[in-house]
C-alpha cells in the first residue's frame, strides 16, 4: 500500500537569494531520520536550496556541487548530520545502498534521488525544482556554476508518508 502524499507548497522562487531562503524554510521542520529527495534540471537550484537549508542547520564545510562526490556529511550545529547525496552518478538503488549513510540519525538530501529512495523510509519529502529550458532559459551565468541564475523556477514540495500528515510549511 503506497503511503499517501499530500502538497506541502507549490510556489515560484526567483532569484538564487530566495532558492537558498527555502532551503532555510525546509531547514526548520527537518529532523533526523528526514529523507529529503530534490529534483530538477541541472542549474535548477537544487544545490543551492541545499546549501540554504545547510546554512539553516549551521552545517560546517562547504554545501558543495555533489557532482565531486557522491556523499558528504557536515556536522550540524543544529543536531543532527546533514547527509548530502548526489545519486546523479549511481546506477541502481544498490549502490546507494553500499554508501552506508546512516538515515536514522542524520537529515538526508539526495539530489537525483528518485527511483534510487524507494523503500528507504517510511516517510519522504520531495522537492521538484522546474525551470524553462531552450529559448525560454536565462542566459548561461559565466560565475559560480552551482549558482542559479535570477530567473523564476517553479518548486513544488510534497510529503509522503506518515511524518509529513500534519507538517506546514
């Protein structure tokens, strides 16, 4: 039996400020043992959302691209270990497996993670990040490339499972 999802917030984000902010927003009802999977384009802004949410905690180290590695944690001082998890280059659920995070006691962020998350946890919070593409994209930022570009992304959060029932965001 799937556990039921309800919309937690569906709302346009437009400039990088503002990804990082809901990131901080989410930063404040996550716990351990939170699985948090973030989906979208590259360049969407998953990592900045992240690096927010990790500012939030007072996540030490750099939030960085995870395309460098596979997963890092940062002590937090908030409590829990903020885990981050780029699943972009696994390919199959195994190998997120043989990473050996410790999803119990840390709050988990996996970019790219869908499909890979499945029969993880109980409950999960779901992140989409949209974004024009083709014509309708910003010009290419020259600078930081995890940085997004100052343009409208349409960011839809959804719980599932029994931790997000009564969580408002």
């Amino acid at each position: 039996m799937t556990e039921p999802s309800r919309v937690l917030l569906d709302t346009e984000v437009a400039t990088t400020d503002a990804m990082g902010e809901l990131g901080a927003r989410l930063a404040a009802v996550l716990r351990a043992g939170d699985l948090v999977v973030l989906t979208g384009p590259l360049g969407a802004g998953k990592t900045t959302m992240t690096r927010g949410l990790g500012a939030a905690l007072g996540a030490r180290g750099q939030v960085s691209s995870p395309t460098f590695v596979l997963a890092r944690t940062h002590p937090t001082t908030a409590g829990p270990d903020l885990v981050h998890v780029d699943a972009y280059r696994l390919s199959d659920p195994v190998e997120l497996d043989d990473l050996d995070l410790d999803w119990d006691a840390s709050i988990v962020v996996v970019e790219w993670g869908r499909g890979f998350v499945d029969g993880i946890a109980d409950s999960v919070l779901d992140v989409e990040i949209a974004r024009a593409t083709g014509a309708d994209a910003a010009p290419a930022d020259q600078g930081d490339p995890d940085d997004v570009p100052d343009e409208p992304r349409r960011v839809v959060v959804t719980g599932t499972g029994p931790r997000w029932a009564d969580v408002t965001l």
